[in-house]
C-alpha cells in the first residue's frame, strides 16, 4: 500500500508502447524528428496555443528552474507561496540557474496565493530599490502543494495583479492534470486565457516514465530558452522518447483520463480517513489528500507497512492526531484503499 507519492507508481501501457513504436528506425536526434513534431502540435491544440513554443525536459525540476531562470535575472525577486515546489522541494535549483534570483515567499490558505497579498508584496518589493533586487515574475502552483485547484477566475485575479507591475507569470503544472480533471474548464482557460505566460506541464506524475513540457504561449518570452536547456543537459539527442511519452498521454485525451482515476481514488481515500475518525486538513480537490489521523491509526498503518509522508515532516509523528500527506495514482489499486481504510478504522 503506497501512498507516498504518485511517483510510486509506472507509466502507463500506452506510454511504454509509444516508447516501444519510437523505438525503430533511424530519425534525425536533438528534437528534429516527426514525434516531437507531433507531440508539439498535440500540445498546442489542448491548449488551443497554435503559436505555443513547446519544448521538452525530464524532470519537473528541471521544467521550472529553467523557466525561472528564463523569466527572472540573477537579481530578480521571484514571487511564490511559501509552500511551493520551487521553495521547498529543488534544492535552490530556480536559484541556480537563474544565477541567483531570490525567491519570495508568500503566505495563503490551502496553499494558494492571495490577490491581495500578493500586490502588497509586490509593492514592497518595488520600494527595496537596489539593495533588494527587482520584482521579476510570479510563479502559481496547480494542483497546490495542499492538493488545492486554482479556478480559472482564481489565476486570472492573480494575473491581473502580476501584469499590472510588468510581472511575467510561471505555473508550475507537476499536476495540472489533476487541477484540470477536477475543473469544468479549458485548459486554456487555466492558462494563457487567465494571463499565464509560461507554464510547466507535467508528465511523470501522471502515466509518464518521465517527461515535462514547457510551453511559452508569447513566442517571445521563449528567445533563448534552447540554449538554456542545452546548458542544463536537457537538450536530449534521442528526443523523440521524450515526446513520445507526451504524445501517448496528449493526443489522445489519456492525460486526463488517467488524472480522473487518481482524483477518484482520492475522493475514496479521504471518505476511509474520515472514517476512521481522521480530519481533512485541506479540501480534496486533487489526486491528494491532507488531514490529521489517530495516532493509534497511524501506528496500525505503519505497522501493516503503509507507505505515506508525515507533515510537515518527521516531527508530526510525535503528535496526536498524526498530520499526513497521501496521494494517489492513476493505478492505485481499490484494494489498497480498501485496505487502508479498514486498518485505519481497526478492522483488520
């Protein structure tokens, strides 16, 4: 029973035979091949961004310190919530690259930024002259570190603030899959519709080995953005098994059929928790599910081998009731939720 990450999990069978189908026959490398055209244009029409520049990466990491890096100097003041992926959880790594832009760090509840928040934060920033750096972009997370989906309202009022201070917008979208799955909205309408100028697709969370788009819907914001990615290792010579992974997953509607699956489990999951006398720290929007459990429960679970994380972090589990983080897959099987369930409400 594996609950601590969607990462747990494989990659989907179409992925693994669209690998298998790339696999013969000799292509031009370096992303000149027909896959990565094709995937390019699948990408573009799910976001109804003809003009999208599109390109590709392995990890998440990479996606969004690259893109950092692209939208930010080394001087620039990145504006994030305090639970991002980009402050959390890459090493420094939109620090990095971007040769030292420093990331801000906001409050919000449920692990979204606040309009207003995030304007006051901006104006302050704007008064730090040359001793702090320069305001340079924001960056949204969707689906949130607390499992939590920005509406498209939502990101178009964060926008709106960002745009009026000449700031370029980033989303990191590790699980944009599972934001979209639980909205009754376009993709487009989550993205460059709303103002976002640059956004991380993800991939491997969701039925990928493992893959990452970046897609930049202003052309311009993308001038360079090669060599970058060249610089980094992730120009890959052998592209199209990148692409290929975001084409099985693209063309054909998988990437949200497979968010829908690990979205339901969920939704399932988090009925079991409350069942078992646990309390949902953070509305279960997504393919996670937050909340405080028994420590009694909590002790069965690990007794039985449960994998899930404590949170925030080790410490949590001195506590009672025992704060933790479970997530669910694509392929998460029932019985495993079933399972956990009942060892959580003692019945086993």
């Amino acid at each position: 029973m594996n609950f601590a990450s969607d990462n747990a999990y494989g990659a989907h069978p179409a992925v693994m035979q669209a690998l298998v189908d790339c696999n013969d026959g000799a292509v031009m490398g370096y992303g000149a091949d027909p896959v990565t055209a094709r995937a390019t244009a699948a990408l573009r029409e799910v976001f109804e961004a003809p003009e999208a520049i599109v390109r590709f990466v392995a990890t998440g990491t990479a996606a969004n310190a690259l893109v950092c890096a692209q939208l930010s100097p080394g001087y620039g003041r990145i504006y994030c919530h305090r639970d991002a992926h980009i402050e959390t959880s890459e090493c420094g790594a939109p620090e990095f690259f971007s040769g030292g832009g420093k990331l801000i760090t906001l409050p919000g509840d449920a692990g979204k930024l606040r309009p207003d928040v995030l304007k006051e934060a901006i104006r302050i920033g704007a008064g730090e002259g040359l001793n702090g750096g320069c305001n340079a972009m924001v960056s949204l997370t969707n689906a949130t570190e607390l499992g939590t989906v920005y509406s498209p309202d939502e990101v178009a009022a964060l926008c709106e603030v960002s745009h009026a201070a000449g700031l370029p917008v980033h989303m990191d979208g590790a699980r944009f899959a599972n934001a979209m799955a639980s909205l009754d909205a376009a993709p487009a309408d989550v993205t460059w519709r709303a103002g976002v100028d640059a956004l991380c697709f993800g991939g491997t969370k969701n039925g990928a080995m493992a893959a990452e788009a970046v897609l930049f819907f202003d052309p311009d914001r993308a001038e360079g953005f090669d060599y970058r990615r060249k610089q980094s290792g992730h120009v890959f010579s052998k592209q199209r098994f990148l692409a290929a992974q975001m084409l099985a997953l693209s063309e054909s509607g998988l990437w949200l059929d497979l968010a829908r699956r690990a979205n339901c489990a969920a939704v399932r999951l988090a009925e079991g928790v409350q069942r078992a006398g646990g309390r949902l720290l953070a509305p279960v929007e997504s393919n996670a599910v937050f909340a405080e459990i028994p420590l009694a429960a909590h002790q069965r679970a690990v007794a039985a081998d449960a994998k899930y994380h404590l949170w925030p972090d080790a410490s949590a589990e001195r506590l009672d009731p025992v704060p933790v983080r479970l997530v669910t897959s694509w392929n998460t099987p029932q019985s495993d939720i079933d399972g956990l369930t009942a060892i959580l409400c003692g019945e086993t």
